[in-house]
C-alpha cells in the first residue's frame, strides 16, 4: 500500500507513540479465587505508565453488584496522594493497599478476616489521564463445614432398618459424607446404602455384627470436620412376655382398687348400723326409777305405827297381826339394789300364786279380816 497524501503518513506518525505506549494493568487474568472464612486474600493489580500520562494517578477498587439495578460499591480508593480505606462499612479496617505508595505501580489489595460475604466480582480500575485501565476478578469465600453431628433413626433392633445420619449446620456446598467403620472388621455392614451427599446411610435387616464404632467425615473445598457414632444391636425384645406382663399388673390393680372399695363400703355400712342400734335404745329403754318411793314406803309405815297409840285395847291385837302382815308386805315390795340396777325387761314378775293368797285363801290359812279404824287429822281414832 502505497501512501500518496504527506499530510495523512505525518498524522500517523504522530499517533503512533500514543497507541503503543499508554497506561496499561500488566497482572496476568487469574481464575476464581477460593479461601476459607477467616482467612485473607491478595487481590493482584500491578500497572504501568508511559511519559504520555501526564494526568493525576486515581486508583479505584469497586465490588460489582450483582444486579443491574445496584449501584457498584467503592471499597478503597487512591486520588490525590491520598489513600481513603473506609467507603465501605461491611470491610472497614479489613483492606488495605498492598504497598503505602501505590505510584509505584502496585494497586493491589490485601483482605483479612474474609467472611462469606465478600463474595463478589472485584474490579481495581487505574486512571492517569489520558490512560486509563481497569481489570476484574472474582473471589469466593467459602466456609468450613461446622462439626458435624452423628445420630441413628429406627429401633436398634436385629432384623430392623436403621438410618445413621451425618449432617452440619454451616459450610459452603458443595459438602461431601464419608462414613467409615473404625471397630472390628472395619468394614461396613453388606446391606448399607451410603448417601454422600445428605450424609446418610441406610441399613436393611441390620445385625448384631453392624455393632460398633462409626467415623462421618465432612469436607468442601476448604476444610473438613468429623463426628464419631458408637452402634449398639440387641437383640429382639420379647413381646409375648411384655404384654403379659403388662395384663397382670392391670388385673392386680383392678384388684386391689376392688378390695379397697369392697373394705370402705363394709366400714360404712357398719357405722350406719351402730348408729341405729343406739337411736333405738334411746327410744325405748325409759330412764331408772328414783328410790325416793322406797323412802316414801317407810314414811307411811311410820304413820301407821303412829296411830297405833290411839287405838283401844280391844282392838290392839287385830291391828298388830294386820300392821304385821302389812308391813311384810311392803318389805318384800322393796326392790334390792341388784334389782334396782337390773333393766326392767330382766325384772322377774311375781310368782301368779302370789295374787292369789288374797280373799279366800287368807281365810282358809286362819288369817282373820280386821277392820282398819279410820283416823283424823291429829291421829285419834274416829
């Protein structure tokens, strides 16, 4: 190609320098950056200028947002011979550059104590008017597995399915389970179907032989963690036995609460009964006669006696036998103390020959009728 125009081959020239020397980012691209939590990364952005950057040095490290509708998120910045780390709050006194003077051609970044929110795309962008350069990378932070926590679902049971479970609380997926045997033979049960993904494995038919201990690893890309399980098989239980057992001690039971009620309903009845008992004896027993009568009897035989002094001589001896007679009478009516305490259905009733020896029969025993004088207020006789 043949350049006819001088003034288009003077143009050219002129431009020349300015596309072949200009501010340009010389770090290598790099692949996705993995780190652990906690731990800190260097994010690499090296530069160089040309005497045609004459302008201001401004170095600029952003965090892209994810979504188009989210503004980028300055995280440190370089302007004006001065280094400005506080922009964003989330990473404030966690990133620094890597060297005091950035000038030097060095704009990387140093980030501590990584959390898993640092996960981004980042893009460190150096400005020197007219250059201008910018380069992206990615970080992923991810965390390491949390302990792990070993436990079993189902009957340890001979001849029942189980499940031996691994799982954690915190850790970046992708998580791998590895289960393992540590005890006797060390090697899994035949019918064990392990899971590594969820961590689990299930056993069929499960033997006393799959007695024993158990390691469950978990692990990402960044660390792992494991837990121990110790397996214990028994045998069957004896179902027959326990619920028989289990009918006795409900019939015992029911017993019991039997005789218990059986015994209170019998004290009862008993009580009702007492109670009964002595209401009647209050009402039908009437209370012991006074012996006052006793003491009244022997009053009037000594009136008697008294108005024997006024009787005549010719009457005398007629009166003594009646007053005799009388008198025994009346002695024989006085109750005895046994008799006396004795309750009135116990008192013996008179012999019936004793109502008898009136009348007739006095006579015909030689007693002789006497006439009892009547007497008046002062004791002569009328």
């Amino acid at each position: 190609m043949e350049l006819s125009n001088p003034r288009l081959c003077f143009l050219l020239l002129s431009l020349l320098p300015a596309l072949v020397s200009a501010l340009e980012i010389t770090s290598s691209p790099t692949a996705p950056l993995e780190k652990a939590s906690g731990q800190s990364v260097k994010l690499d952005c090296q530069f160089s200028l040309t005497s045609s950057d004459t302008g201001p040095l401004d170095i600029e490290w952003s965090l892209l947002a994810s979504d188009n509708q989210i503004n980028d998120q300055v995280v440190i910045l370089y302007s004006g011979d001065r280094v400005y780390e506080d922009y964003y709050e989330p990473m404030k006194g966690r990133v620094h550059f890597n060297t005091p003077d950035p000038k030097s051609g060095d704009a990387s970044i140093n980030l501590t104590g990584l959390k898993s929110t640092d996960t981004g795309t980042y893009q460190c962008k150096v400005k020197k008017a007219p250059g201008i350069s910018s380069k992206k990378m990615q970080l992923i932070v991810m965390v390491r597995p949390s302990k792990p926590k070993c436990t079993t679902q189902g009957t340890l049971e001979e001849g029942k399915d189980i499940v031996m479970r691994c799982s954690t609380t915190e850790g970046t997926k992708p998580m791998q389970y590895k289960w393992e045997k540590t005890s006797d033979s060390k090697l899994l049960p035949s019918s064990a179907v392990m899971d590594p993904v969820e961590g689990t494995i299930n056993v069929k038919n499960v033997s006393a032989s799959a007695s024993g201990s158990y390691r469950c690893v978990a692990s990402n890309r960044v660390g792992s963690e494991e837990c121990v399980l110790y397996l214990h098989v028994t045998p069957p239980r004896n179902t027959g036995g326990i619920i028989a057992g289990s009918i006795i001690a409900v019939l015992l039971i029911l017993l019991l609460l039997a005789i218990i009620l059986y015994c209170f309903c019998r004290a009862r009845k008993n009580k009702k009964y007492e109670k009964e008992i002595c209401n009647e004896i209050r009402e039908d027993v009437p209370p012991p006669k006074s012996r006052v009568s006793s003491t009244r009897s022997f009053s009037q035989m000594g009136s008697q006696r008294s108005s024997v002094g006024s009787m005549s001589p010719s009457n005398l001896h007629d009166y003594t036998l009646k007053s005799q007679y009388s008198m025994k009478s009346q002695y024989d009516k006085i109750p005895s103390t046994e008799e006396y305490d004795r309750p009135p259905s116990q008192v013996p009733l008179p012999p019936p020959t004793a109502a008898r020896m009136a009348g007739p029969n006095l006579s015909r025993m030689g007693a002789i009728p006497v006439m009892t004088p009547a007497q008046n207020r002062d004791g002569s006789i009328v």
